[in-house]
C-alpha cells in the first residue's frame, strides 16, 4: 500500500510544470544568444556566448531538480529556491531598468508563483525532511 508521502502534491506538480516552462525560455534565449552572436556583432562574443552557457547550465540543473521535486527530493527544492530568487532582480532589472516588461514579468510572476507553491503546506509535508523518521 503507498504511503500518503508517496503522492506528490499538486503544488508541487504546478511548481513543476512551471520550472519547464522556465526551462524551455532559458533554452530559446540561449538559442537567440548564440544565433545573434553568429550573425551579429556583438560587443563582446565571449560575453554573449557565457551568457547562451549560463542560460544552458540553468536550464539543466532545472531540469534535474525538477525531476527530483517530482521524486520528492527534498534536496532539489534548495536549488530551485536559489534560482528563484536570483532570477527576481533579474526580472526587476529587465521590467523597470532596461524598460522590458514583456520580458522582465513573466520572469518576476513565474519565481515569485514557484517559491509561493515549494513552500506551501502540502509541498513542506512532502518535501521536508523529518529527522525523527526511522
């Protein structure tokens, strides 16, 4: 018989399916990034070309802490939290200093909605760790 712990939280699911939405932009903009460093003139090619790799590695470890979310590993929620947050001066900076709302909000409302549903009460049931357990 399953264990309720067993069942992943629809807040996680949710949280889930949002970090591959993430996934997938961090994946076009890494794809912009070195198409526009290949056809343009970039300032800086080795600039351009670390920031398609961050985009690339982001995208990765996202990927992998959210199978692990999905697994109920409450180790891949850290990275997720950390991630989330630094993307929210990013969107800030994007939506109010480089006048870029349509890029800045969906940045800012996605982490904000992902650190709201990792840390509801049925995610923190499921996802934190219980040192008394045997």
């Amino acid at each position: 018989m399953a264990d309720s712990r067993d069942a992943v939280p629809t807040s996680v699911r949710v949280a889930v399916a949002i970090v591959a939405v993430q996934v997938l932009g961090l994946l076009v903009a890494a794809i912009v990034l070195v198409a526009k460093t290949i056809t343009g003139d970039p300032h800086s090619v080795a600039g351009a070309l670390l920031g398609s790799a961050l985009a690339l590695a982001t995208a990765l470890l996202l990927v992998v802490c959210g199978r692990g979310l999905l697994g109920l590993r409450p180790a891949a929620r850290t990275p997720i939290v950390v991630i989330e947050l630094l993307a929210l001066p990013v969107s800030y900076s994007l939506s109010f200093q480089a006048d870029r709302l349509a890029y800045g909000a969906p940045i800012l409302l996605s982490a904000l909605v992902v650190l709201y549903l990792v840390f509801t009460p049925p995610a923190r049931e499921a996802l934190d760790r219980d040192i008394h357990r045997s």
